[in-house]
C-alpha cells in the first residue's frame, strides 16, 4: 500500500512537470486582464464591483 | 498517409467512423435531453410523444444517461474494429466538443457579469468560507477562463494543459453543484443561460451534475494525450 500511494505521488509530480506551465499561467494572467477590460467594458448595469458579492435571493415556496 | 486509410484498412476505417458517428449522435442527443431540453435532439419533450405519455418529460434525464450509455457502447466495438483511426476520431471530438461547449457556456456569463455574480452567489459557498470578497472578481475571471481554455483546446496543440484546466474546472462545478444540492439551495447551474431573476430551480442542478460527471472523463483522457493540433492528429506519428 505504502509504495502504491508513492508511486501515485511519483506519477502525479511526474505529470505536473510534464505539463507546459508557462502557457497554463501564460493564459490564466491573460485571462485575468480580459476580465478587468470586460468589467469595463460592460454596461454600468452589467458590471459589477471589483471586491464584493452579490444579495442572495430568497428561495421560492414552490421549489420542485 | 497513416495507416487507416491505406487500401487494405479502409473497410475497417469507414466501419469504425460510422460506429463513431452513431456514438456522437448519441452523445449529442444525451447532453441535449440532460442540459438542453426543447431542441430539435430533445425526445422527451415531443408533443406527439407528451400526447401519447404526458409524463415523458420527466424522464428526460434515463433517456439522457442511457444515450450516453448506448455511445459507450457503440465505442468500444469502433476501437476494436480500428483501434488507430477510432482514438484519432475521438480525439478530434472530445476535444471539438467539450472546448466548443466550454465556448458556448462562456458567452452568456461574459456578456452579463452582474448576472453571473448574483448567480454565484446564490451557491453561498464563499460565504461559508468567509470569502464573500471574492464572489465577484471570481465570476468576471472565471469565465474568461472557460471561453479561453475551451478554445486553446480546439485551436492550439496545448491539449494537455487546457484539459488539465478544464477538468479542474469541472471539479469545481461538481463540488458546486454538490454542495448546492447537500444544502438543498434549489438553485439553476447557471452553466448555459442566465435566467432573469430566476436562479432557482433544484432539478437543473442535478442533471447538470450528472452532466458533469459523465464529461468529466474524456476530458481526463485529454489530459494525459501527447500535445498535437487537432491537424496533428491526423499526421502519422514520428518513430
């Protein structure tokens, strides 16, 4: 048991150096700017502040 | 030329490719009766079907699951038959079809972010984790990152790292939808449509969890495949 949990963590840190980090975080930052600009973009009733949440809405009685 | 269209393999190929074409039929017909119901793949909600067995419409989700049960089975034999051809086929859909539903879901949400914050949020689940803060940046970025990752994942080679995105996100989406359901919240996934001021409805949150659970594992699949284009799919591979 012991060497079958060490080798899944071999596999699982083997796979994540595999992976092209540069391109995953590369598209996540821009990800993240297209955000912002679409905030902005966004009509004032669409967009929403940049920290906060939103009310939560009270659940219907006839719910199914 | 690869392999599976030389002469002697042809017969084998165009038996694979139609028993994969019935199986993405099939698949199309699951998703459309589990997440899209009165589309013309939509069975359940056909009158001449309600006239005959009003109830029809509430088994659209055992129709759903049993279509993709059929696909499955359809596939298996495909791979078989051409094993080379069948993989490079299934390649090419998982990918057109998980990164193009990961495009069409992000559309709604990006033209409306307001709307997609409120929908977050009726999860509750940041505030259960005293991270209210973030509700909002979290439904303007999020997005972004469907819409992107679903298209690298047809246009670029990077099939690796968008599936590895993309199933995390789908993670994400089953703990949410699991979470809503264990609290009993009655909410709408919010995956595909944004409704008015409507956010509730406890149904929609279960199929979109079967859903997620089903496309959970091709996407995994792609997660663990060589980076090519999907062009480069069809090339034949270096010795």
């Amino acid at each position: 048991m012991k060497e079958f949990i060490q080798k899944i963590k071999t596999d699982a840190l083997a796979y994540l150096k595999s992976l092209n980090w540069i391109v995953l975080l590369g598209i996540a930052a821009f990800c993240i700017v297209l955000a912002i600009i679409n905030n902005i973009r966004v009509e004032d009733s669409k967009s929403v502040d940049w920290i906060g949440s939103q009310e939560i809405l009270e659940k219907p009685a006839d719910i199914l | 030329m690869i392999d599976c269209f030389e002469k002697q393999n042809l017969k084998k190929t165009i038996i694979s490719g139609v028993l994969l074409l019935i199986a993405t039929f099939f698949v199309a017909v699951g998703v459309a009766e589990i997440s899209f119901p009165e589309t013309f793949l939509t069975f359940t909600d056909h009158e001449w079907l309600l006239d005959k067995w009003p109830k029809a419409y509430r088994y659209n989700i055992h129709v759903g699951v049993g279509a993709v049960i059929v696909a499955c089975a359809l596939i298996f034999p495909a791979i078989k038959i051409q094993k080379d051809f069948a993989i490079r086929a299934l390649e090419t859909l998982c990918r057109v079809g998980i990164g193009g539903m990961f495009i069409f879901a992000s559309i709604f949400k990006i033209q409306d972010p307001h709307q997609f914050a409120t929908l977050v949020a009726q999860y509750q689940f940041f505030s259960a984790l005293h991270l209210d803060f973030v509700n909002n940046f979290f439904s303007l970025v999020y997005p972004q990152f469907e819409l992107w990752f679903g298209l690298a994942m047809i246009v670029s080679p990077f099939v690796k790292e968008s599936a590895f995105a993309i199933f995390w996100m789908f993670v994400s989406f089953i703990i949410a939808l699991a979470w809503a359901l264990w609290n009993d919240l009655g909410i709408t996934c919010g995956c595909f449509e944004l409704q008015d001021g409507a956010a509730h409805d406890k149904a929609e949150a279960w199929t979109s969890l079967i859903r997620d659970i089903i496309l959970i594992w091709p996407t995994l699949w792609l997660a663990f495949r060589k980076n090519k284009s999907l062009i480069g799919i069809w090339k034949k591979d270096k010795e």
